[in-house]
C-alpha cells in the first residue's frame, strides 16, 4: 500500500529532461552511492534522450536514458530510482516512456539482478550473460600492431562500425575522439580491421566500445588499450566471448558483478554481432 504522505505514482509528473538539469540527475546519482562524471551525462544529451520522474515539489526521483540509432536499433541505461521511492513503479513508468519512444526498433540493455524482474515484465529476455570483470591489469605486454586513431579514420571506423551494429553510429563515433582516454585501430593490407578504446569513468576506466573482425584482434587491441591506459579496468564480457574473459583473468582482473543482456523484441538484433566484442557502456550497447 502506498504511504498515505506519497503522492499516487501516476500523479507525479513524467517529463524529458534538459541538459541544464544534470545537477538533479547527480543529486540522485549520490543518492543511489552511483557516480558517473558529468561528461558522461552529457554525452547521453548529447546522443540520447532521458526522461525523468519528478515529486510535487521538483525533485527528481527516477531517471533513464535512451539512445536510438535509426528505426531498427535503440539501448536503454541509466535507469535508477530514489531509495526512498522504489516498489511505487517509478522506474517502470519510465521504462515504458522510453519503450515509447523508442518506437519499432529492436531495444536492448544490461540488466542487474536487482532491475531484471522489472524488464522481464515488460518483455525482455535475457540474450546471452555477461561478467564485469574490474581489477589493475598485470602483466599486460602490448603488440605494437595497434595505433591511435585519426579523426580522418572516422569514415572507415564508422564504416567497419555500421557493419557489425547493422545501424549507422557515426554520431556516436565522431564524439570519441573526444570522449575517450584512448582510441586505437589495427589496420591490415591498408584495411581497418578493428577498433577499440576506453574512457575514464568515476573511478575505473572502461574499456569500450571494441570491434575487431577476428578474436586474436580483439584480444591484441585489448593488450594495447590496457597497456596505454592507468588505473583500475573495468569490461564487461560477454558469454559468447570467451576471449575476453580469459584475458581478463590471465592479467589480473576479477569478478565483480553479473549483468544480463537483454533486448525487448524476439528479432535478431541487426548487423554482423560476430565482429562486436565490447559495448561502448551498459547504457549504450
């Protein structure tokens, strides 16, 4: 039963957030012990949308973001709701919000064991597991066969890209350079044939996006990222790449949580996935 001093949840305004109100959504980030950096928040302002659940006072109490690439794709991350107002099906209204809008296309997202009840009732299934593995990487001896990317690789990055996503991410792509602590491609035969980086969350820097025709270039580009970045490393490895967790094992790294791919619609997902091997972020696959 709903506490007699709380508003009815569908009384309380649900509305798209603007950028200028990033201290709200920190607010409730601190709130949740859950940090990510502003530029983080605003790149999803950038590429996305979020919208948000707000008291009758202006405070905001559930927030999730959404990014959508076309008609055929969109993720959704990002979603959390004020300790103090979850089981009111906050965060649920903000999840068919941003189901809403993001019309026929396939929608995926990383699910905690805490969120993936909620997602399961709004029809997603679970796709595959997936481990984050965290920890300072040892050992860790970089081919060489890498470089740092070029703002003029983009039209191959991208294109190499589109073809593993099945949707164009230019947009995404064009911000990396930017964004990212480090963006690296192997190139073979004049062909780009896999490129990877990583950027600096709160306090672990994460490794993502990486895409690579074969395992043995996504394992290579893996050592070369790590090996040009400092701190803790966080990536998330997908069941159906080994490779990664067996590099993340053999350089130190250990297990520190387990997240469900899902996605809404029983529709492949588009592209060539055997060429994805790391999401970008939980909050943009």
């Amino acid at each position: 039963m709903t506490a007699p001093d709380r508003p009815a949840d569908s009384h309380l305004p649900l509305r798209r957030l603007a950028s200028t109100e990033l201290s709200a959504i920190q607010d409730l980030a601190y709130g949740r012990d859950w940090y990510y950096p502003d530029r983080t928040w605003r790149l999803l302002f950038d590429i996305g949308e979020l919208h948000g659940v707000f008291d009758e006072h202006g405070r905001l109490l559930t927030v999730g973001a959404l990014c959508r690439f076309g008609d055929e794709l969109a993720s959704i991350g990002m979603v959390m709701t004020d300790p103090d107002h979850e089981g009111l099906g906050l965060s649920r209204r903000v999840m068919e919000r941003l189901i809403e809008r993001a019309g026929p296309a396939q929608v995926t997202l990383y699910a905690t064991r805490a969120g993936q009840p909620l997602y399961e009732k709004l029809g997603f299934a679970a796709t595959a597991a997936s481990t984050m593995y965290v920890g300072r990487p040892t050992a860790v001896t970089p081919t060489g066969r890498s470089r740092l990317a070029e703002p003029a690789d983009l039209p191959r990055l991208a294109e190499l890209d589109a073809r593993a996503m099945g949707v164009d991410r230019s947009h995404v792509l064009a911000r990396l350079f930017a964004y990212a602590d480090v963006l690296r491609v192997i190139e073979q035969d004049g062909e780009l044939i896999a490129y990877g980086g990583a950027w600096r969350g709160s306090d672990k820097v994460v490794v993502g996006p990486l895409i690579a025709h074969r395992s043995d270039d996504a394992v290579d580009l893996l050592s070369d990222i790590a090996g040009s970045v400092r701190g803790v490393l966080r990536l998330e490895a997908h069941s159906e790449r080994p490779h990664l967790a067996e590099w993340a094992l053999a350089h130190g790294l250990r297990e520190q949580a387990a997240i469900t791919p899902m996605s809404l619609r029983t529709t492949p997902l588009p592209g060539e996935r055997g060429l994805w091997h790391l999401p970008l972020s939980v909050a943009i696959n």
